[in-house]
C-alpha cells in the first residue's frame, strides 16, 4: 500500500487536483442523496385483502380465508400463512424472507386466487408494500355543504393537481364512502307484467357493452365493426327493455296461472345470494316431459338463471301454460332508478370536525423532504381554486422529523468533528498537524457520500449516524500518519525521504487496522429479516468511510505534510550525524505486527523523538508504576480482572432492553375498542368524548379521528383492526415531553364511563412491525380455544411491566342465525339454500355490476322495496313457494346468537391471539414477565400458547446480532493469526473484548437508556475498535523483544510508549462520539444515541484494562515461555559443556 504514497509524493499536483474535485463531487453527492426516516424495505409479505359485505366472520373464514389459505401454500418460497376473518373482511397474509422476488410470488398468488370458486359478491385485491407506499403527507380536508360534492371538487381540481408536482405518484382521497345506483323493483307491478327481479338483472346484463364484431374493408379502408353502446346516464337504465325473466309467463287458464307462480318463485329464487339455487317450481303445471324437465333443472341449476330457464321449457312445453308474446317493458315503468350516498362505514374527522382525508405518496425515486414542502407551498394555491372554500391541515407530515433529525445527526456530528480535533490538538500541541490530520475527516465523508450515491443508497437516520459514528474512527490513520512523519522528520533528513519512510513503515500497519474495523461488519450482510434490512445501509456505509479514511492517510496526508510540516530545530549541541542516525533508528524495527490497526510508528526512537515530549513523559510516569504492579503481580490483577467480569455478569439482569426503541415522533396512536356490534353512530358518540380528553391535553396540536375502516388498502392488509374500533391519531408538540402528555392521556381516558378497551402506541412502533407481545393460543376445537384464551388473558391481565391486555376472543358480536327447518322447506319445493338467497337479497342489494356515468365508475344494486329492518319484519318476510307466500317463520327460526368479532388461523390452524402492551421503559423484563406468566398456565388437554409478536422479533434480532459478534471476532482472530503468526498471541488480545461489555453495560444501566438493536450493532463495533488497541501494545512490545529485551523490560517499554496513541485515538473516538451519546439536539436519539453510548463506555473499561490487564496476561504466558527457553537453553549449554569436556578428555 506504500506505492500509493510514493505516487502520491510523485504527483502532488495531481494529489491536490483529485482532493479538490473528491470535495466537489462529494459535496454534490450529499446534498443530492434523497432524504428519508428510515432505508426503504420492500415488506417480505402478500397480503390478499377480501371483501365479502354482510358475512359473518364465521361466513367470511369458511367461504374466503380458508379457501384463499389453503390454495397459496403452492406458492414457492411461502414461509408461513395467517389469515384473519371478521365481518365482511378477510386478510389473509403470505409471509417470505426478506429479499424474495414479491413480484413473481405476487403473480403465482394471483393465479392461484383467480382458480377458486369465490362467492360473486367476494372482491379480491392482492396488496404488497413498503416504506415507499406510506403516506408522505396526510391532508384532512374541511367544508362546509355537502360532502360528495366535496369529494366531486377535489377529484376535479385538487387531486390531479397535486398529482402533477414533482415527485408526488398518488393522492387519494378518503372518507367518502362513495355513490351508487340503487334500482328499487315494484314487486307487485313486475308480477303483473309476468317479471321477476332477474329480469330486471338480466337487462343489466344483456345491455351495455361493447362486442367487437371484427373488420370491413370498403372502398380501401378497412372499418372496424363494434355493436351496442355503453349506458351513460339514468334514463338509459330507465329505459332498458324488460323480457320476460325464465319461468315466467301467462296463460288464460288455471293451469297458467299457477306456473305463473311457479315463474314468481322462480325469479325470487334467481334474486338471491350468488351461487344460490333457483326455486324447483318452474314450470311445475306443464304436463309430460315439460314437468319432468323443468323439475330435474330447476333442483340442478347453480343460479336462478339456469333454473329460470328449466322451468321456461318445462312451461312452454307444457301446452296449457305456454307464455304469449307481449310488448317489451322498460325498467323505469316497473323501478325506481336513482343516485345514493354508499353505506356509510367509517367516519373521519379532525379536531372534532368531519373531514376527508388525502393521502399523498411519493415516487420511489423522489425525496421525502423536497416531496413534502413543494405539496405545502402549493396548498394555498390549489385550496383557493377548490370551491366551496375547504381548509386543507396537515395532519401527518414526515418532512419535520426527517428534516430534525438529519440536521440533528449533522449537528452532533460537527460537534464531534470539533471535540475530536481538540483532542489531536491537545496531544500533538501542533496547529500545522491538527489540521492535516483533521482535514482527513470531512473528506472520508465526502468520499463515502459518493459511494452512498452509487450504491443507492439515501440519507437517512440510518446512514447518517453511520457517518457521525465514523468520524471518531477516520481520523486513526491520519494520527498514525502524521505522528510517524513527525518523528522521521529530523534536520538534515531529506523530506520527501523522511515523509516516504515514515509512511512506509507504517502502510502495513494502517492498512491491516482498517481491514480489522471493517471486518467486524462482514456478519451484518447475513443478518436476517427486518434488523438486516435496517442495518446493512449502516455498516456499508461505515465500511465506505474507513476504506476512504485509509486511502486518504496514504495519499492526500503524505503530501500536506509534505507541504506543511518542517523539522524540528536542530540543537546547537546535537551531533548532526546522530540526529540523522536518530531519524533513521526510528524507522529500524520492522512491523511485521502492524498490521491489524497497530500505530507502530518507529517507537524504537529515542524518549525524545516527539516534539511534545513533555506531555509524553508526564503520561508515562503516571502509568509507569501501575504498569510495573501489574506486571510484578500478574496474578492478583487477573484475580481482580475476574472479579470485573464477574461483576459484569452480575449486572446483566438490571440492564433494561428493547427492540429498536421509540422513534421519538411527535405523534402517537389511541386505538379505543368498543363493545362489538356497537353502530357506527354510538362509536361516534363515545369518540367525541375522547376527542375532548386529548384536546383538553397540554401539548395536543392535532387530533384526526378515524371511526370504523378508513379504507386504505395497506392499512387492512398490514395493520387491521377491530370492527368496533376508534382510531386517534395525536400530534404533538414537537418539544413536549411525550412521556408526560401520553402518561396524562392515559389517565383521563381511564376515567371516562362506558370508554371500552384503550391501547396506546408511539410513532415508532417497530417500523413496520409490532410494538406490542403477542401471545399466540391454539386448541383443538373452537369451544377449547376459547376456553384457553379466557385463561390466558385473565393471566396477562395485570402482569408486570405491562399496561394492558386484550384478545381477539374477548367478545363476541351479536348476530341473526336464520335456522332452516329442512323438511318444512322441502315440502314446499325450497332448499336451504334457496331460502338463504331469498333473506339475502331482502335484507341487502344485491350487486349487479357497474356502470359509468358522468366519468365516475358507480357500482348498481338492486335492492328490496321494503326491507326488514326488526327481527320481526325478518320472520315475517314473504318466502314465495309453488303453493303462494309464506312468512320465513313456517320454513325457519330466526335468533340472536353470539359469535367471535374475528377469526384467526396460522397456516390454516385456528388460533386466538392475546395481545399485551408492554411499558415502554423495559420490554426484556415485560417479555420475561409475560413468558413466566405463561409458564405458569394449565391449559386444557391439547390446548398451547406461545410468545410472539415484538417478543419474537426482540429474541430473533438479539440471537442474529450475537452471532453475528461471535464470528465478527472469529474473524478477527484470523487476520491476527496471519498478521502475528502466533495461535496464541491473537487469544491474549482478544481477552480485551469480554472488558468492553462491562463499560458498555455499566453506562446503560448508569443512563437507564434500554439495550436494543442500535446497543448491540454498538458491541460489534467494540470487537475491532478494542482488538486494534490490544494490538497497538503488543505489536511494540514483540518489535522490543525481536530486539533482545526480556518480557517484563519489552513490557514496560512497549506499553509506555505505546500509552500516548493509544488514549489518543480512544479520546478522539470518545469525544467525537459524546455529543451524539449526550442527545445534545434531542432529535435523533433512539438509534445515534445507544450506540454511541455503547461505545464510549466499551472504549473507556476496555482502553484501562488494556493498559493494565493485557500486560499482566501477556507476562504471564509469555514471562513461563520465555522462562522455559531460558531452561532449555541452560540444558542445551550445559550439555555442550559436557560434550565439550570428554572430547577433551578423549583427546588427552
């Protein structure tokens, strides 16, 4: 690597061209790097997210979920499935490792979801997600007047106006639950003309669309042929012709009549459930093979249509009952056709005032920052051209804590830059080198951010910390560098010699120590799941620093010092032929050690060959008599070094841990569960009192209330929801203490009457993940696992170290169970199932496609007059059979029954969930808690419960870590070996480590900050900052004694001279680090601060013991090596002495 340096001094020019245009594009590099939270992670799951509208969670898992679960397990590379039914939903989620190709799992998914048999009514969509399909920004929007015409107003001016920005892939507005057109049969007028309700369907269907009929060519030109035209309005539905629907039809005769009410039922049949079979009564007067073949359809068809059309032939065939011809109908003569507001299923509103909401994402390659405040400087613009004077508010903006915490990271890591160069200053007591050597940190950044740009990646939390927490380590080479050409710089030495040999002689040495740094980073790469994904940015980034800091110290240092650094005075008295023999002796030793991170810089030079000699030697008489009790009484310190192990160990239990910690957002959740099957009025009623507590907090800016689904896609499929649920989203104050104003909401919620279950959640709950334990139950049957369940809550309920628990078994929500009576059916020509589709079509429309009107896509139900709206109006409902109308109570039993609010499998098997909201201050003793509570059940026979959720993700992410650090320091155990050529030398060195876990772990418990992920990834960057000073100590004192001295004077000398680069390169990593460490901005703490604690404090225990216990180990292994060569040598001389005397004895 020294040829870089002797090119470098070869081409200075060059050498200052290249730094000039690495700052250029470097600086470029940086301010074009999209900003964003958090590296964006592409989400390892499918999620197929159904609606099935009326059906009960039981309907819903057996007809959707199970179906939809059971038909993806051929998916390749499927790790696990789980879905969860409740009313009118199904989620059914497809789970694969981190870096699976979603694209083709998406499409086999698809494929295998297009090949069910679905009910009709079922609509499917397939969701997949990452941090990129998040919100940017979320507008609640507010107006007085109507609210469709609202929502009309912004999709004609405000939507594609926003969509037109830069940067911006999609605004979708919320809250609106839509129009459709709503045809409302007269029953009594349709059976006068001989219709039914499928007529009225079939004309739907028969009518309004395109059919291409292929081509024509007259007169050269080829013409395209297409026939029919699209319904564009309501009088062209009105006016659709009616025929007669299958089955139906008059006669003059008593025969004909009755199969005019065989048609009747016919059709009421065909108006049910999709899927459902038609009434057996068609055509049940024809005589001969009319009856039998009306009959024999009309038990097999799969809808009313086919059976319709049995009983059609049977009629027609019947002779009697044959239908005469008739002038077609129109739809409006026998309907109503009209516009309506869509069910309501959700309500949004903002600080109590109803609101729709716009949510706006970015392009994938757009920057969050920039995304966000060219949408807000453009919202009075675009509010001004929206009639109706509608006020947009942010409600959740990503840009401000982005913006926060980058210029936070950026400001701890000048701060840092400052402290460190304070320090140089303070330890070389020279302008000149403090500024070569400083100049090597802003430029290793800059270099990393060009590779940050080429590799992809964007300037985040993540990347930026990476950044700050190498400005501490880029600066080592340098001080290797430079303090090696200070000492070779003597007077009368040549100095583009002086500044070659120095650098020569410690290429090796740097090289190696960056190779050693990074080399702990390379178990990163093979971490899994969603810490990988996190954290890979930040050790490639961290790796892209140290390589820049290493080619810097050996080109762009060189020559500034070259440029900037002179030579000592000459003294007077001073032999010129010894300086220049100092100056050469101070590149004499050989550093076959230096190579991983050893600072051996020539320290076989005289005491005197620093220029601040001073300093050096009152460091070395304050460590000169320690050194020599440890040495003198090696046992006792390993003794005591024992014991601080042993303390460590102790101290273990009382450390506090997490997972990846709390974002520190100024925003967090309320989720307020109510009783199930509360209506949406009564959850809006109990919300506003809600709303009143947390505007009544101290700190609340923004309270955005959303009550039952708030439609968006990615919501249900990656965070659901129960359906009696009230969602507060609450922003706050930026400089509150959020602790506090969650602590005070907490408290008032609890003292409100009839507020149902309340859960809180922080803005940073897992990243995607969930923030909450989860306690996983299964049981053979559904009885026992409700059973189970109950156990397991009670249990939970009041465990330490949480605040609450819930289940998804908890309660259950009341429904109507029609009981069919089988045989009372079949004795008037009905199944079960064609009963079933007769209440379905009375209680709900029924969805018979879509058309396209003024450019908005409405869906078309066909609905009854008069629906049931009381449990008695259902019994009473008329079911029409071949014998006349009967009320639903002669062939059924309708009660109110109780069932779950939701159903849950895990790779098909059914399972409750109990979920447990930790306390924020300690999730390993919440999680050791639950799982001893958990321990202590007695389920029933067949029954278990397992831990899951932020639990599982904490004990994955901490093993993976931990190996990871396991074969970080194998791996620097190897690049030890090679570099010392010694198996035991590198195990001495690496006994450094186990002592950066006591500093580490003290200052945690010391702060109370908890351990999680950012701590860990803190610890294995410990491995090759420690090892490097272990190295630093023991690589001089090998040089020392290669050159004659024993172990215990080599020790002595080594370390003291060896004391100086040591502390320096550990209080410039420490000082650089101590800004980020105290949280001086405030803004970035939850990853930058951990680490960096975990740094500082391994650095200080593992620095000390290295100076004391390192010696102590080294005197004693290789004091009984030495003193074992010593006898073997006096056996060897003794044994020539004898030889030596009989062959003298011979020859005499």
């Amino acid at each position: 690597m020294h040829l870089l340096s002797v090119f470098s001094l070869r081409n200075r020019a060059l050498i200052a061209l290249v730094t000039i245009v690495v700052a250029v594009f470097g600086g470029v590099a940086l301010t074009n790097l999209k900003q964003e939270l958090i590296p964006s992670v592409q989400f390892p799951q499918v999620a197929i997210v159904s609606a099935y509208p009326g059906a009960t969670p039981e309907v819903v898992s057996n007809d959707v979920s199970t179906k939809i679960e059971q038909a993806i397990q051929v998916v390749p590379d499927l790790e696990s499935t789980s879905a969860t039914s409740s009313t009118g939903q199904s989620v059914v989620s497809a789970s694969f490792d981190y870096g699976s190709n979603l694209a083709s799992a998406e499409d086999k998914i698809q494929t295998a979801v297009n090949a069910l048999s679905l009910p009709d009514t079922v609509q499917t969509q397939i969701v997949t997600g990452s941090f990129d399909d998040l919100p940017v920004l979320q507008l609640a929007v507010t107006a007085s007047g109507n609210q469709e015409q609202l929502v009309d107003r912004l999709n004609a001016t405000a939507v594609p106006d926003l969509e037109k920005l830069d940067g911006v892939r999609q605004a979708d507005v919320f809250g609106n639950p839509g129009r459709r057109v709503v045809i409302t049969p007269d029953t009594d007028e349709l059976a006068a003309r001989g219709l039914t309700t499928q007529s009225v369907s079939d004309a739907l269907d028969d009518n309004g669309t395109l059919i291409p009929g292929g081509t024509i060519t007259e007169d050269g030109k080829t013409l395209s042929v297409q026939t029919g035209q699209r319904i564009a309005s309501l009088d062209d539905i009105r006016g659709l012709p009616l025929t007669a629907s299958s089955g139906s039809g008059s006669s003059s005769s008593g025969a004909g009549s009755e199969s005019a009410a065989g048609g009747a039922a016919t059709g009421s049949g065909a108006a049910g459930a999709p899927g459902s079979t038609g009434s057996t009564t068609g055509g049940a007067t024809g005589s001969g093979d009319g009856t039998a073949g009306g009959s024999a359809a009309g038990q097999t068809g799969t809808d009313g249509t086919a059976t319709g059309g049995a009983g059609t032939d049977g009629t027609a065939t019947g002779g009697a009952g044959a239908s005469t011809a008739s002038t077609p109908t129109a739809l409006g003569d026998v309907a109503t056709v009209r516009i309506e507001e869509s069910p309501r299923t959700s309500i949004s509103r903002v600080d109590g005032k109803t609101a729709l909401t716009v949510a706006i994402t970015k392009t994938q390659e757009a920057n969050t920052v920039d995304v966000s405040e060219t949408v807000k400087d453009a919202l009075p613009g675009i509010e001004a051209k929206v009639a109706g004077d509608p006020q947009f508010t942010v409600v959740f903006d990503q840009a401000p804590y982005i913006q926060q915490s980058i210029d936070s990271l950026a400001e701890e890591g000048l701060l840092g830059l400052g402290f460190a160069v304070v320090v140089i200053l303070v330890f070389l007591l020279s302008w000149r080198s403090t500024l070569v050597t400083a100049i090597s940190i802003p430029t290793s950044v800059l270099l990393a951010a060009i590779g940050m740009q080429a590799a992809g990646y964007t300037l985040n939390i993540i990347t930026l910390a990476a950044l700050t927490i190498a400005i501490g380590r880029v600066v080592d080479d340098s001080i290797v560098v430079i303090e090696n050409i200070k000492r070779h710089l003597q007077p009368g030495v040549d100095r583009g010699r002086a500044v070659l040999d120095a650098v020569r002689e410690v290429a090796g040495a740097v090289t190696a120590s960056t190779l050693t740094t990074v080399a702990v980073f390379l178990p990163v790469a093979f971490v899994a799941e969603l810490v990988g994904e996190l954290f890979r940015p930040f050790a490639l980034t961290v790796t892209m620093a140290l390589i820049a800091s290493l080619f810097v110290s050996l080109t762009i240092v060189p020559v500034l010092a070259y440029w900037w650094l002179r030579a000592p005075r000459a003294d007077r008295n001073a032999d010129p032929a010894a300086t220049r023999a100092d100056a050469a002796g101070a590149g004499s030793v050989s550093t076959d050690a230096a190579g991983a991170g050893s600072a051996s810089t020539g320290a076989l030079a005289s005491a005197d060959d620093l220029h601040d000699a001073g300093t050096s030697d009152r460091l070395r008489r304050g460590y000169l008599p320690v050194l020599r009790w440890a040495v003198g009484r090696p046992a006792l310190v390993l003794a005591l070094a024992v014991l601080v192990l042993g303390g460590t160990g102790a101290a273990v239990p009382f450390v506090k841990t997490n997972y990846l910690g709390d974002s520190g957002q100024n925003t967090f959740t309320v989720t307020q569960d109510l009783e199930p099957g509360t209506s949406l009025d009564e959850q809006s009623d109990a919300a506003r009192e809600v709303e009143g507590v947390l505007r009544d907090v101290s700190g609340v800016e923004t309270v955005q209330t959303t009550i039952g689904s708030s439609g968006q896609s990615i919501q249900a499929a990656f965070g659901g929801g129960a359906s009696a649920s009230v969602q507060y989203n609450v922003t706050t104050d930026a400089e509150a203490d959020q602790n506090t104003i969650q602590s005070t909401v907490r408290d008032r919620i609890e003292q409100l009457d009839g507020a149902g279950e309340v859960t809180m959640s922080s803005g940073g709950g897992g990243f995607g993940g969930s923030s909450d334990i989860e306690v996983d139950v299964t049981a053979p049957t559904q009885a026992e696992l409700e059973t189970a369940a109950a156990e397991v809550l009670d249990e939970m309920r009041g465990v330490e170290g949480t605040t609450g628990a819930t289940s998804n078994l908890s309660a259950a929500v009341p429904y109507l169970a029609v009981q069919v009576d089988r045989s009372a059916a079949a004795e008037r020509g009905l199944t079960e199932t064609q009963v079933g589709g007769i209440v379905a079509a009375a209680v709900s429309p029924r969805d018979t496609g879509s058309v396209e009107i003024d450019d908005a896509t409405l869906d078309v139900y066909i609905a009854d007059p008069e629906p049931p709206t009381t449990i008695e109006a259902l019994e009473s409902l008329s079911i029409p059979t071949a014998s006349g109308e009967v009320p639903l109570t002669d062939v059924a039993t309708v009660e109110q029954s109780d069932g779950p609010t939701t159903i849950t499998t895990s790779d098909a098997v059914r399972t409750a969930t109990i979920t447990v909201t930790p306390d924020s201050t300690n999730l390993g003793a919440a999680v050791q808690n639950v799982t001893q509570a958990v321990d202590r059940l007695d389920l029933p026979q067949g029954a278990s419960a397992s831990i899951g959720g932020v639990a599982s993700s904490q004990s994955s992410a901490f093993s993976q870590l931990l190996l990871a650090i396991l074969v970080a320091i194998l791996i620097v155990y190897v690049i030890m070996v090679a570099t010392f050529r010694s198996l035991l030398q590198p195990l001495l060195l690496l006994a450094s480590v186990p002592f950066a876990a006591t500093g580490a772990l003290l200052l945690q418990i010391v702060t109370g900050i908890p351990l999680g992920v950012a701590s860990i990834i803190g610890l294995l960057m410990l491995v090759g900052i420690v090892v490097t000073n272990a190295i630093v100590l023991i690589d001089l004192v090998n040089q020392y004694r290669r050159r004659g001295l024993r172990v215990r004077d080599a020790l002595i000398e080594g370390a003291t001279r060896r004391l100086r680069p040591i502390l320096m390169t550990a209080l410039a990593t420490i000082f650089a680090l101590l800004p980020m460490a105290m949280g001086l901005t405030g803004k970035s703490g939850f990853i930058s601060q951990p680490l960096a604690l975990v740094v500082i404090g391994g650095l200080v225990s593992s620095t000390l013991l290295t100076l004391v216990v390192l010696p102590a180990l080294y005197s004693v292994v290789e004091g009984f090596r030495e003193r074992r060569a010593d006898r073997r040598a006096a056996r060897d001389a003794a044994a020539a002495g004898d030889a030596g005397g009989d062959r003298t004895v011979a020859a005499g």
